[in-house]
C-alpha cells in the first residue's frame, strides 16, 4: 500500500504542476499536500496510521492539487456551464472545505483515541468538531493574509466568485464534513484501529509449561 499510495500522490503531483493555469497558485494550493507528505513520511514507523486514514488523505491530496493545477474556479468538470450538474457557480471549492473537515476529523480521532486522550466520546467528538472549525477558520486567515500579500494571486487563491459569503460557507462545509465524518465512518475506523493495535502489540506469548 505504501509504494501504491506515494506513486499515486507523486504521479498526481507531477501531473498538477505542468502548466497550471497560475504557478503561484498551483503552489500555494499543493502546499499543504506536499507538508502532508512530509509529515506523513516522517511519523510512519513510529506512529502508523489506519488505511483508511491513509486513503482519505491521498484523496484530499488529490483534490488540493487538481485545485491548484486548474485554480478551483475554473476545475473542468464543475464549470457552471455543466448542464449535467445544473451549477451556477463551480463549487469544487466546496468540494475541498468539506474534505477539511472530513479529512481532519477522523485523523484527530485517531490519534485522540490512540493516545487516549479524551477518554468520554461525547467530549472527544466535541473537541474533535471544534479542532476541525478552528482549522477552517485558521486556513480562511491565512488565505486572507496571502490575498493580502500577493494580489496577482489572490482571486485565484481565494476562489470566492463574487460570492459574499464564501468565506462562513467555507466553513460551514468544514464542520458538515466533520460531523458527517464522525458519524459515518466512526464504527469502521474503530475496527481499524482495534486492527492496528493488534499488529503492533502481537501476540501475547505463552507462558513457559502452561497448556496455552
């Protein structure tokens, strides 16, 4: 799985940054992705995560570079134009604000379950909810301060669209996918980590003379 996951994310890579639309843009966009890898890369032996962590991620690693590859107003297939989908706007910005809630949310959840951190799941979905509102808010800043700095980059960037409320729906997104995260895939990322836990332990050995 390793080799498959870094040859996709590489060839995906590579693939976003020939001829972007805006290279300043396809580097701000990829640049988390890129930092997901590195830390992903650096944290494997000594703290694994679940495969389905691992996949979610390429995923969202997917979505930010086709973003930046294409800038998110303009990705083909969620152009406005697209009879088949009925837009008035290209909301594959939308699509990228819910994976950062979804995304982050079961990645939180692992490492609060496995660290055991919060041992009350009502407080640790709580926590986990507000962790992932709190990332949105803090890309939606940095956004701004990059709008700021670069004005060449910043409606690229930003990918508001005249859209007056971008920056709360961006949000909002945020926490839907961190909630419908939590209560979708929670039962399958317990049998994972039960899973994992497992593997890492191994099995218990037998006690010298005993019947086992």
């Amino acid at each position: 799985m390793k080799v498959a996951w870094t040859t996709i994310f590489l060839a995906t890579l590579a693939w976003s940054g020939v001829n972007p639309k805006d290279y300043l843009t396809w580097a701000l966009e990829v640049s988390p992705a890129v930092i997901a890898f590195i830390v992903l890369a650096v944290t494997y032996r000594r703290f694994p995560l679940t495969p389905i962590i691992y996949a979610l991620i390429l995923v969202h690693c997917i979505v930010l570079m086709v973003g930046g590859h294409y800038t998110y107003a303009e990705v083909p297939w969620f152009e406005p134009s697209n009879s088949t989908l009925g837009l008035e706007r290209n909301n594959f910005d939308k699509l990228g604000h819910f994976l950062q809630g979804f995304v982050p949310a079961l990645v939180a959840r692992e490492i609060l379950i496995r660290k055991a951190i919060v041992a009350s799941v009502t407080w640790r979905n709580f926590f986990i909810v507000c962790f992932c509102l709190a990332f949105s808010a803090l890309y939606e800043l940095i956004e701004w301060a990059v709008a700021v700095v670069s004005d060449t980059a910043a409606e690229a960037f930003l990918g508001t669209q005249g859209y007056v409320w971008d920056t709360q729906s961006d949000m909002a997104y945020a926490l839907v996918g961190a909630v419908a995260a939590l209560a979708l895939l929670g039962p399958v990322h317990d049998r994972q980590i039960q899973k994992l836990a497992g593997q890492s332990v191994g099995p218990t050995p037998r006690k010298p003379g005993g019947s086992g």
